[in-house]
C-alpha cells in the first residue's frame, strides 16, 4: 500500500532554513510527480510545489526563490528545501501523490517559523 512519511519539521528562527524529506514506498516512485501542500493555522490547505518525473517544477507565489523541491529516485524520496523562512511559513506540511484518481496523503510535519 501507499505510504508517504514526512520528516524535518521543526521550530526556526526568521530568516533561518530547514529541509523537509517525504519516504515514499508503495508505488513506482520515480513514475510519479509530486507535490508539497502546507496547512497553515486557521487557514485552508494550500499548494506549495510540484516536481514532474523529468524533474520540471513548478512553485507557489508566495515561496519561489526560497524553497526548492527536488526528488531523489534512487531513495524514493522527495525533498522541500526551505530557505529565508518567515513566520507565515508556520504551517503542517505534506507530501502528496496522485494515483489513477487517488490522493495520497502523509502525516503532516509541523514546522514553525518564530522568534
């Protein structure tokens, strides 16, 4: 069955970075794109990034040029790069697949951006 375990999470200081990382297991991995969505606090889930199988991605206003989403498919293995982090950044973050009309979800990993 499809798994999606985040990792990386944590609290940071403004300005500060982190690396988040999604083990996937399940499926073919490298035959997926995939995406990072983040649930920020009192508001709805919103979309953050996407890389294809070729490596094409694509990336929210709000986060381009500070986060990078890139995939290791020799570790079937997303990652999301966080740079220059702000306070609303603060959110859960997922890792998402979309398989044959199904979503996928991780468990979320808490990240907290605050002084």
């Amino acid at each position: 069955q499809v798994q999606l375990v985040e990792s990386g999470g944590g609290l940071v200081q403004p300005g500060g970075s982190l690396r988040l990382s999604c083990a996937a297991s399940g499926f073919t991995f490298s035959r997926h794109g995939m995406s990072w969505y983040r649930h920020p606090p009192g508001k709805e889930r919103e979309w953050v990034a996407w890389i294809g199988i070729t490596d094409l991605t694509n990336y929210a206003d709000s986060v381009k040029g500070r986060f990078t989403i890139s995939r290791d498919n020799t570790k079937d293995t997303l990652y999301l790069q966080m740079n220059s982090l702000r306070p609303e950044d603060t959110a859960v973050y997922y890792c998402r697949l979309v398989d044959s009309g199904t979503t996928y979800w991780g468990q979320g990993t808490q990240v907290t951006v605050s002084s």
